[in-house]
C-alpha cells in the first residue's frame, strides 16, 4: 500500500516576502505584476486573501479590492534559493521526494513509516523541520493515494494537516466540488456540470453509461476512479529540475502573429541558453496562451532526441501558437514558452544531426 504525503508550501512567494521584510507580515500582500498595467497576481498573503484576493487575478481587480494592499515583483531566484533549502530539509526527513513544483511535491512516507498509523507523526515531523529550518509554513495531506493526499492538503491552510485513513478515501471526496479534482479542467467541469455532476461523490457514483455521456475514453474512466479514490500513480522520483519556462505578458494585447513569434523565439533561446549552461536538454516544449478573458490554452509536443538548440525551440514553440490560434483565433493577454523532460549529457539537437 501507497503511504504518500502531498506537501504545499503557504502562500509561498508571499511568505518569503514577508520573511525579506517583516513589516509585510500584517499587511495585505501581492506578489504579482503592475497593478495598474496587465499584471497578474503570483500569489497573496493570507490578510490579502480576506479581501478575495487570489492567484491568477489581474492585478489591476486585486488593486480594486484592496486599494491599500501591497504590490511586490516576483523574485524567482530568491524563491528558488528557499525551494532548495526547504527540500534539502525535507529530505533528512523522507529520502523519497517528487518534488512537482517549486511550492509543492509528494513524499514516500511508506519508506520510513512502518504503517499508515505511523504516518501521521512522520508528517508532523517534517512540518516541524521545514518550520525550524527555514521559518515557512507547509501543509500536508497524507493519504493512499497522490489524488487524495493532494486534494487534503489544501483543507485546513496554513498549517494543516488532513490524514485521510485507508478506505475513507472515496467519502472524503465525496463533497468537495468537481472543479478541485486533479485532472478535471474547465471543459470537463462544464461538460460535468451540464449533466447534473457537481461534486466529486457525483462523479464517482456515474455508471458507464452515464459516464461515457459526458466524458468518453480514457479520460472519463481515470477521472472517475480518482473520484473514487483511485490512483495507482506512484512517485516519480527525480533530483533535476522537471521543466523551465518564460512567458511576457504585455501592455496591451497583442494579435499580430508575427510580434508574437518574436517574442516566442526570444524566450526559446533565453530556455537554450539556460539549458546549455546546465548541461542538459529538453524533450517536450509547450506554448502557453492567456487571451483577454483570462482562458488559458497549451499546446505540447515532444521530441524524440533532447534538445538544447534555441531555433529549434522557438520553431517548435511558434508551431504550437499557430495551431492553438487556429483553435480559438483572437489577440493575446500573455504567450510563453516551456520545456520539460530534462535530462543531462547534451546530445546533438535534431538540427545538429546531419
């Protein structure tokens, strides 16, 4: 049996503000862009979260909601020097680390807990070591399952910690809306939503009629299994970092395709470089779409040979916004460009191969 622990570091860009200057601990605090450009926010603190302020807000809304709040730039190379701190922390603790994201990962508490019973003060442990070590807040969900440990680790912020016991798993879920499944996106919500599904326990009590009418395929059959509580998912262990990415979001939306090529092509050879300079190459690249509206589009492709090579990213990068342009046409809020499947030993890019 699978004894995993979903860690998620609190309001984290906020909180290491906050530990930078202590005078923006009892403040309402965003970390995000121009509040009185398109900025959008990263994260809030929790005073500013009082008055609705959430990720993904403009911040031009976060402003109007809390005329009086405090704006910050992102600092990512700070919050990548706390990152490495904090799960060199949590690694004296639990070996066997997933790390998903800077803020967040899953832990192998099997490895060092005789029995689920034990799971619990194992988590409470690594709580206490985060806290004493780097003065940041985690909280953790501790379950059978990535699915369920992920969606308990988000019910009793900052700070908590939800142990779901081995077969409560399906009514644990059960009430919590659709939407905080991990998989269900905004198409399946509202396909979901369309049918009369709009908590986790409804989802989960669809037969396979039922189900193949809203959601056909494979995606339908793995979305309600995780409803139920099954997620056969195991860690997937790696110390490198799992993806890179640069994206711009810009002063007033931009439709012209070729300025967004440029601007795709800049950051593809920003990526490369970065690549370069840490001796890996990448196989998947992904372009990100934010339109006006706020929807967000990727497109992802994958090659079959890494590569470092910046005009092949950016070819790659530039094809993906064609295609999802094509999709749903339109100007654009934000575009950006990622890669992932990371490896070490640089090999000859495919441009490279004659």
């Amino acid at each position: 049996m699978l004894i995993v622990a979903h860690l998620d570091l609190d309001a984290f860009f906020a909180a290491v503000e906050e530990l930078e200057n202590p005078e923006l601990r009892h403040v309402p605090l965003v970390v995000g862009g121009d509040p009185h450009g398109r900025g959008v926010v990263a994260t809030a603190n929790y005073v500013a979260r009082g008055f609705g302020i959430h990720s993904a807000m403009a911040c031009a809304e976060a402003l109007r909601r809390c005329p009086h709040a405090t704006f910050v730039r992102p600092r990512h190379t700070l919050y990548r020097d706390y990152s490495r701190e904090v799960w060199s922390r949590v690694r004296e603790i639990v070996p066997t680390v997933e790390q998903a994201g800077i803020d967040e990962g899953y832990l192998d508490l099997g490895e060092v807990a005789p029995a689920f019973a034990d799971a619990r003060a194992v988590a409470e442990a690594v709580q206490t070591v985060v806290r004493a070590r780097t003065r940041l807040s985690c909280s953790l969900g501790v379950a059978t399952s990535k699915v369920v440990a992920k969606v308990a680790s988000d019910r009793h912020k900052p700070g908590g910690l939800t142990v779901v016991r081995p077969g409560r798993e399906a009514q644990f879920l059960a009430p919590f809306p659709i939407r905080i499944l991990p998989g269900v996106g905004p198409r399946a919500e509202e396909r979901l939503k369309r049918a009369g599904v709009t908590t986790i326990g409804d989802l989960a009590a669809l037969g396979d009629d039922e189900l193949r009418a809203v959601l056909r395929g494979k995606v339908g059959l793995e979305l309600r299994d995780r409803a139920r509580g099954i997620d056969p998912r195991q860690l997937e262990v790696s110390t490198e970092r799992i993806s890179i990415s640069s994206e711009e979001t810009f002063p007033r939306d931009v439709g012209d395709p070729e300025r967004l090529h440029d601007e795709l092509r800049r950051m593809a050879e920003n990526l490369a470089e970065h690549l370069r300079t840490r001796g890996q190459v990448a196989r998947t690249v992904t372009t990100k779409l934010r339109y006006p509206d706020f929807a967000i589009r990727t497109r992802s492709t994958s090659l079959p040979v890494g590569t470092a090579d910046g005009t092949r990213i950016g070819e790659l990068a530039c094809s993906l916004l064609d295609r999802a342009l094509r999709d749903r046409p339109g100007p654009l809020r934000l575009v950006g460009v990622g890669v992932s499947g990371l490896a070490g030993d640089v090999q000859l890019s495919l441009s490279e191969i004659v």
